[in-house]
C-alpha cells in the first residue's frame, strides 16, 4: 500500500511509506520504511536531502474576555525526532542531481518507549509524520510531509478495570442505583448497565442512559474540556410511587479511539451517565468511568472468566 503526498516546483518531493499492516498503524518499536521521491526538470545541485521521522501533541485556543481582550492559551509535547541524511550513504557533501526521478530509501524505528495513540480533537492533537527536506544552495528549501498513525499497544487491562463500579444518588424523593459489571470494555463490548430507581414522587420519571466522551487540553495556565454525547438511549418509565430494576445495554462503536490517558496536555476519557429528570426537585445523576481499550489477549481471557 502506497501513500504519497507531493510538492510541485520546479522540483517536486513526496515521501512515500509502506504500510505495515492492513489497518496502516503503528506501534513503539515497529520500523517504518519508504522512500523520498524527487523528481528533476533539470540538472540540479543538491546540499543534502534529510528525512525525519516526528512525534508530538499540540493544543490551542482563545478566549474572548471583552472586545479587543482575548487569550491565546497554546502547548506542545515533543516524544522524538530522528533525522536521516539521505542524499547519499558515503557522503553529505553537495551532489550534481540529473534530469528525472530519483529515490532515496530510509527506515526508522519508531522508538520503543510511551507513546500516545494519534488523535485529533476539540482544541488539539497528537501526529506522527515524516518530513523531507532538499536543501539547495541559496534557494529555499524544498519540503514535503506525511502523516502515518500510531496506535499505542499499552495493556489497559488492570486489576482496577475489570472490577464492579456502583454509585448512588439520593436525591429527596427519588434514589438511583447504578451498577456495571467493569470498568474496561474492548471496541465493539457491550456496556450492560443495571438501573434501581426508588421513585417516591407523584409523577413518573424515565431514565436516560448516555455514554459520552471527556476531552481535556491542558497548558500551564488553564484547561479546557469539550465533551461530547456518542451514544443516548431513553430506558423504562418508572412510575409515581414505584420501585423499577431497569437494565440497558449501550454497545461502544468498534472504531471508537481508546481511552487516552499517557499524554500530559491531551486526554481522552469516557463516562456512562444515567439521569433522572424529575422536573418537581431537579435531576438525579449519576456518572461511572469507562476506559475503551483495544482488543488484547489478556482482556479476552478476562472477559471469558467473568462469562
């Protein structure tokens, strides 16, 4: 599998990478190979051509206070940077480039240490790429880029993910229990969520179940949360002066990003919220995290013990 992505001049530059594997990610420590690509309309001197491979997470924002007031709240998180000189293996010398294509090949291992899975969000994101320069003497540099994707293969699957989460609220006239059997669920699970509602009220009461996510972008000064409802689901009515056991099922999309905890300025959480709205004395709410993980052989073996 190819993936390309040109800059026309007089001279053009891609970088082209193979794929390794059929989803096109990557994880710490795999290698990651290709080409740069240059294409000469005429005979060209070359100072060099230098590939790079980059990780990092950016975050940026404003805030309007009043007219002509605003802030602008940024961050950044380098994971590496590797440059390789390519123009040629004995040399970094200046080279006389002929008319026509021309291909230097790289491979970079991707290092084998932490690394956040990429993600774009709200206010900010976490890339991979890589990025080829050819320098020329007295004439800006030519660049180019590509973007390849890294999803970390951090085993979520703790003691603490797979025990049973419970919470109450008591809220005058009406109690809400809410249970779930873990925390950790895999891409594609199903969430079963068991409901007890205590309605002392007059009137009837219906809960409804969300599953939604918690993006936080942090700088020095302040941070900023944008949240998002991915799944909302009515449950039973629950009658005046009735008690109900009420159980839902919310099934997590199976291309819903991992939980994403490893970055210091971008994170990505998810919650199941249950609410009561009882216009008579205000909602009863109740939130229980959830960390959405990738399909792993360990959880699998734990799912099928609690089977």
């Amino acid at each position: 599998m190819l993936y390309q992505c040109t800059l026309v001049k007089m001279t053009s530059l891609s970088i082209e990478y193979d794929a390794n594997n059929k989803d096109n990610v990557f994880s710490r420590g795999d290698s990651i190979s290709g080409r740069v690509v240059l294409e000469v309309s005429k005979e060209t001197k070359l100072d060099g051509v230098i590939v790079k491979a980059k990780g990092k997470a950016s975050v940026l924002w404003n805030e309007y206070y009043s007219p002509g007031h605003n802030i602008v709240y940024s961050s950044k998180e380098k994971y590496f940077s590797i440059a390789q000189h390519v123009l040629d293996d004995s040399t970094r010398g200046s080279k006389m480039i002929a008319v026509g294509r021309h291909t230097f090949p790289f491979t970079f291992e991707i290092p084998n240490m932490e690394l956040p899975s990429s993600f774009k969000g709200k206010h900010g994101k976490i890339t991979y790429f890589l990025e080829a320069r050819a320098i020329r003497s007295k004439r800006v540099d030519q660049k180019a880029s590509e973007e390849f994707f890294i999803v970390s293969n951090e085993d979520k699957s703790t003691p603490e993910t797979m025990k049973p989460q419970y919470m109450r609220s008591d809220k005058k006239n009406v109690i809400l229990n809410v249970h779930t059997k873990r925390m950790g669920y895999q891409q594609g699970d199903n969430i079963e969520i068991q409901t007890e509602i205590i309605n002392n009220t007059n009137s009837t009461v219906t809960p409804k179940y969300y599953l939604y996510e918690k993006q936080s972008f942090h700088t020095k000064l302040k941070r900023k949360v944008y949240t998002n409802d991915i799944i909302k689901e009515p449950g039973q009515p629950v009658g005046a002066r009735t008690e109900l056991t009420d159980t839902k099922v919310l099934h997590i999309p199976n291309l819903l990003p991992p939980t994403l905890l490893s970055s210091s300025i971008v994170k990505l959480e998810y919650r199941v919220k249950v609410v009561l709205d009882t216009s008579l004395i205000g909602n009863a709410e109740v939130k229980l995290p959830i960390v959405v993980m990738r399909e792993s052989k360990k959880l699998q073996e734990q799912n099928q013990s609690t089977v």
